[in-house]
C-alpha cells in the first residue's frame, strides 16, 4: 500500500502544479558521453562481430540450459531483456543474434525529423528525440512534432499570412525570422504531425504481427519449463525472425521492438543532436514517438507478467477464476488470454488521446522486469513503483503541455486511473508471488 500511496500522491502534487511552460528542455538535461564510444559502436566490424558474438552467445547459452537439465522460467528471458533496457538503453539491436543472418530491420519506435547529426548506435539508429535542438521552441509542446528543421519552400508548407503580404509569406517558406513567426511554427508543428502519423501507421501491420508472434511466444513459454523445449523454442525463435527478415524486408523482431521500447525511457540514449548521452529518462519518454500497436505489444508483456504470477510454481493458490480440473499446461493459456483481453480494454479506455500511449512505456518496463518474479528484492519492487510514478509524470506533462490545468486535469483521469489500477494489480501480485 506504501508503494499506491505513493503514486496517488505523486498525482496529487502534480495536479496542483500550475506549469505554464511544461517543457523541460532537453539539451539541458542531457550529458554527451565521449565521442570516440559512438564511434566504435558504429564502426562497420562493430556492427558485423557483435551480432556473430550475440549467436554464439545465445547457442552456448541453449546447450547450457539443456545440459543444466533443470526446470527454468523462460520469462526470465523477457525480463532480463527489460532490464538491460531500462539500464543502458537499445543494446539489444546491437547484439542480436538475429542480426547476424538477416539483414537489419529498421527500427518501429521513433524516427528523426531529419538525419542524425551523430554517430549511430546501430546501422539503423534508434532516437527518441528529434535531431533538430536549434529548433526547439519554449512556447509549444515538447515532441517529435514541435522541434522539425526548417521546412522547404512549397504550397503544401503555407502559413496563415494573408495575401496581401507575399513577401512576408515568402520569408516564412524559407525560415525567416518575422513578426509572424508563431503562426510559422505552428504550420511546421502540423506537418510534422501528419508525418507523424503517417509513418505510425507504415508500421501499424508490422507491429501487429511482432504482437502476435510474442503473444504465441509467452504463450509456450508459460506453458512448459523442460529446458530442453525451451532451447529449442529460443533457435526456432532466431530461425523464424531471421527468415521473415529476409522474406519481408523491413520486418522487426518482436524482442528487439520490446527493448527499442523500454530503452525510451533508459537514462543512456540519444540527445536531440543524435550524440549517444546521459539523459532524464522523463525528458527522453515524453520525447517518443510511438508507433500504432506499440500498446498491443505493450498489453502482450503486462498480461504474460500477470499469468505467469497467477499459474505460477511459487503462487499460494490457483485462482478461482480457473476450474479445478483444469490441466496444468491448460491453466495458463486462459491466465494469460484472460489477462491480455482484460490489459488491453483498461489500456484503450484510458490512452483517449494518441500522445498519451508513451505513459504506457513506464507500464510496459514495470511489469517487464517482474516478468518471471522478483530478482532483487526490494531493488525490484521499488523500480516497479518508481516506474508507475514517471507514468504519472509523463500523463501530466503531456496533457498540460496542450490544455490549460483545469482541461488537463480532466483529459488524463482514465489514464491516472488505469496507472493506479495497474499499480496496486501489481503490488497484489507480487505479494502473493
């Protein structure tokens, strides 16, 4: 109850912080680590060793695992993903072992306004801020779609300027400074916007398919603990992938979409400028731009924490929900079809507005690091929290980042809800685990 309290609380004094100005600019809270590590991490034999070392690693790891010839929880895989993450951000593309035999699938989670101006993480980079820091203003909302460069000259990129002032009209088209220069901006944020939209939805049939491959993926991997299926599901997992990768260009890998997902809210990623820095994670979430079906993904890993602490080895009782008779391998299929159904409604009565899905980020690590049970007690307990309370602060800084703080207020109730939902679900689960 400690750990809801603090949550409610944390959304209290956000409720009454009267911000005028919400954004928190990024330059300022970022640190440019040495320039010479994001030179070897995109150096070409970098990018082409590490994923061979990251196949070798998986193979040696699956013949451990079937020598060991002891039942194991294969959500420790999900959970060690979500906490490498959460730490040191997307290393996951770097280290891929599908990788290794398929060409690199581009990244779903967030694309730059124009190209990096920094050394790359991976050969596709993965940013969650825009690459265009000069361009960054303090009177509209901090995002993707409030820092784009200078738009080119064209009709699609006309301002409200009437007609009888051309030349000032033709000013605006090449970036200018002018008296007008707010109605400049604003123009600018509403492309941005659009291509904003537009590219979530290149990617929406993608991710949904990466959904139901890792909703299939958690299903098998609740339903058995022999070390030797489990081994066997991780090669045809690195199989599969690297084949659709190489039939379906473009196709991501569920499990490196999960950590590009996570890593939005790690305290290493990219600055505005695309340089690899120290970063306020709050600042590098509410920067993100999620793709449609990152909350169906998002759903998929909550759920499969959920079922695996409902059907679990280590759990008190069955849940009455289940039959009695109901076999064992049985019992988690419904857990975990029951769960994703029930995650899956709250998330969308509660994510009413689309810039409010990267509070679901926080959600999506929370449960991902209890996702085969606590590790480090209370270290893992206490990121669970923590994890609720930054998605309160994003819901804030969102809504009051485009409403006065009275509409604020309002337009992110269902989501606070669903957060103190989510929260106080988890906390219970976890004491019975």
């Amino acid at each position: 109850m400690c750990g809801a309290g603090a949550v409610i609380v944390t959304a209290a004094a956000l409720s009454g912080r009267a911000a005028r100005r919400p954004d928190m600019a990024a330059q300022r809270w970022s640190r440019p680590l040495p320039a010479v590590l994001g030179r070897v991490i995109a150096a070409r034999s970098t990018r082409t060793v590490l994923p061979v070392l990251g196949l070798i690693a998986a193979a040696a790891g699956c013949g451990v695992l079937v020598a060991h010839a002891a039942p194991a929880d294969g959500l420790v895989l999900l959970a060690a993903l979500t906490w490498v993450a959460l730490l040191v951000g997307p290393v996951y593309r770097v280290v891929n072992p599908v990788r290794a035999l398929a060409p690199a699938p581009p990244s779903v989670v967030a694309e730059r306004a124009g190209p990096p101006a920094g050394p790359a993480l991976a050969d596709t980079p993965v940013p969650v801020e825009p690459a265009q820091p000069a361009r960054e203003t303090s009177d509209l909302p901090a995002g993707p779609a409030h820092t784009t460069p200078d738009l080119p000259a064209g009709p699609a990129h006309t301002t409200s300027e009437s007609p009888a002032q051309p030349a000032r009209e033709a000013s605006d088209l090449h970036g200018h400074r002018h008296d007008h220069g707010h109605d400049h901006q604003r123009a600018a944020a509403t492309t941005a916007a659009a291509e904003a939209s537009a590219y979530a939805t290149a990617h929406a049939g993608e991710l949904r398919r990466a959904s139901a491959w890792l909703l299939a993926l958690c299903a098998l991997l609740l339903t058995t603990r022999d070390p030797r299926v489990l081994a066997a599901t991780a090669a045809i997992h690195v199989a599969v992938q690297a084949a659709r990768a190489r039939w379906r260009r473009g196709a991501p890998d569920p499990l490196e979409v999960l950590s590009d997902l996570v890593a939005c809210i790690a305290p290493v990623g990219r600055d505005l400028g695309g340089r690899l820095a120290w970063r306020n994670p709050l600042v590098a979430v509410a920067h993100a731009t999620l793709p449609r079906g990152a909350i169906t993904l998002g759903a998929v890993v909550i759920a499969a924490s959920m079922a695996n602490a409902l059907t679990g080895p280590r759990t008190a009782a069955r849940p009455a929900s289940l039959p009695a008779g109901m076999p064992d391998d049985v019992a988690p299929l419904v857990a975990l079809a029951a769960s994703f159904v029930i995650v899956m409604v709250v998330l969308r009565l509660g994510v009413i507005r689309p810039f409010f899905a990267s509070a679901t980020i926080p959600l999506l690590a929370a449960y991902g690091i209890v996702a085969a049970g606590r590790w480090w007690p209370p270290v893992d307990l206490v990121a669970f929290v923590a994890l609720h309370t930054v998605a309160i602060a994003v819901l804030h800084r969102q809504a009051i980042a485009r409403h006065d703080l009275r509409t604020a207020r309002a337009v992110q109730f269902p989501m606070r809800v669903v957060v103190l939902a989510s929260v106080l679900t988890g906390l219970t689960l976890l004491w019975a685990w």
